[in-house]
C-alpha cells in the first residue's frame, strides 16, 4: 500500500506510517526489524502498519516551549548519561492522532482521547 507524506523541508518528510524520514520518503510500511538493510536515514517514532484514509490525522510543529524545552533536555540528560551538557533548544513534534491500522475497515477510536492540537 502506498502511503501518503507531508513534507517538512526538501530534505525531512512525516510519512504517515510513523517515520519521520531524511533525504528520501518510505513510502510502506516495511515490517523488517532495525537496522534496515538500505541507505534510507530515519527515526521511527511510531513505526506500524497506518492507514490514514480510515480517519486520524498526522500534525507535525516545532517549537520553542520553555516547559517543553526543559522536559527534553531532562529526557535526554537521563538517558544519554555521555550527553549531560545537552540543552534542547527547539524541538520537532509528530503526533499520529487517532489513526487506523491497514485493513481496520470501519475503525472507530476512543471518544476519550485530547486532541494533541
């Protein structure tokens, strides 16, 4: 199945099945376990089988928000204890709002969830 993307820049593209892909757009999902075997550069926040047509929605933004600026900057200090100097000054953010999985037919999603907007 072929998949919709939105890009960023020439360069950076939020592909609706959870990658967020440089230089080149992943066009399908591939269920092949990391690293991939070819020169696709991407990071895989939300790496599944998306089929956006059922409904949900992908936003992307960045941002300079002091709260969540300083919430990365912690994130990151925790876990890459070699990267304590680290300080977060924009951020990218993605969200897979609701979306389907492929073949989910009539998909309908918890009427609980926030909007992420």
């Amino acid at each position: 199945m072929t998949k919709r993307m939105l890009s960023i820049t020439r360069r950076t593209t939020v592909n609706t099945n959870g990658v967020i892909s440089f230089l080149v757009q992943v066009s399908q999902y591939t269920p092949d376990p990391f690293p991939l075997g070819d020169s696709r550069r991407l990071v895989a926040p939300f790496w599944a089988d998306v089929d956006t047509r059922n409904g949900g929605q992908v936003f992307y933004r960045e941002t300079t928000d002091s709260q969540l600026l300083k919430r990365a900057t912690n994130d990151v200090t925790a876990t890459f204890v070699n990267h304590r100097r680290f300080k977060a000054t924009w951020l990218f953010v993605a969200t897979w709002y609701e979306v389907a999985f492929y073949g989910a037919g009539n998909f309908s999603p918890k009427a609980s969830t926030p909007d992420p907007r």
